[in-house]
C-alpha cells in the first residue's frame, strides 16, 4: 500500500457553532471553509475539521493521504479491513472512505489531487 502521509484529522462536533467558536479562538484564525455540514481549517499545510454528523463516541478521524482511493479501499480490504463508508467523492476530485481494520481501528482514507506539502521550513512537522 503506498501512504502519502497524515492528510486530515476530523474532530466530531455535535454543537458546530460552539467547536467552531472553540477552534478559532485556539487557532487564531478563521475557518477557510464554513459550511452547516462541515468547517475546515488550514493548519501547517494540513486540514482540521469540523463534522456536526461525526459520532462522538468514535472519536477523532485520521484520514492518511494516498494516490487512488479505490485501490487503497480495496488493498486494505484484501487484507482483512471492512468497509464502512466507502469511497465518497466531496467535490474537487477529493474522494475519501473508511475501513474498520482487523483490530477495530478506523483507518481514514483520502486521495486529494489539490493536497501540497507545505514547503514552509518554519512550520511544525516531521524533520522541520
């Protein structure tokens, strides 16, 4: 399986004007993406999301950036994952799913044409 790296971490947000209110405030800035379905920041290079229809209970969602989605999906199931939501194109040939792997970990998928590491030196990440 070829992993682009960590793309996406969704946080559940059942009351979406108060974890967006939260969020800017800690973040220092506002959301460049403000929608009543989801709110999404732009963090180092990275998106932190927002989800109002995320179960709580399962927690925050990775999502890890790979090439083609369908053929993730379809690795991973070959070696043992379910499918629990899969692939979903949201617009802009961004396309993501979700697997349960044999332990009962979701493991986020996400195949994002626009994506670009940032080239910041000064922003936090691996080796920076």
């Amino acid at each position: 399986m070829h992993l682009l790296g960590l793309r996406t971490t969704i946080y559940p947000a059942p009351d979406l004007d108060a974890a967006k209110a939260w969020f800017t405030k800690m973040l220092g800035k506002d959301p460049y993406f403000d929608q009543p379905f989801y709110v999404g920041y732009e963090v180092g290079g990275y998106e932190l999301g927002l989800d109002p229809n995320a179960d709580p209970k399962l927690g925050v969602q990775s999502y890890w950036g790979v090439p083609d989605a369908r053929t993730a999906v379809d690795e991973l199931v070959a070696l043992g994952a379910t499918i629990v939501s899969d692939v979903n194109d949201t617009g802009e040939g961004i396309r993501v799913a979700q697997v349960e792997d044999p332990l009962g970990n979701l493991i986020g998928i996400i195949e994002n044409p626009v994506f670009e590491l940032p080239t910041d030196t000064d922003s936090p990440g691996p080796g920076r």
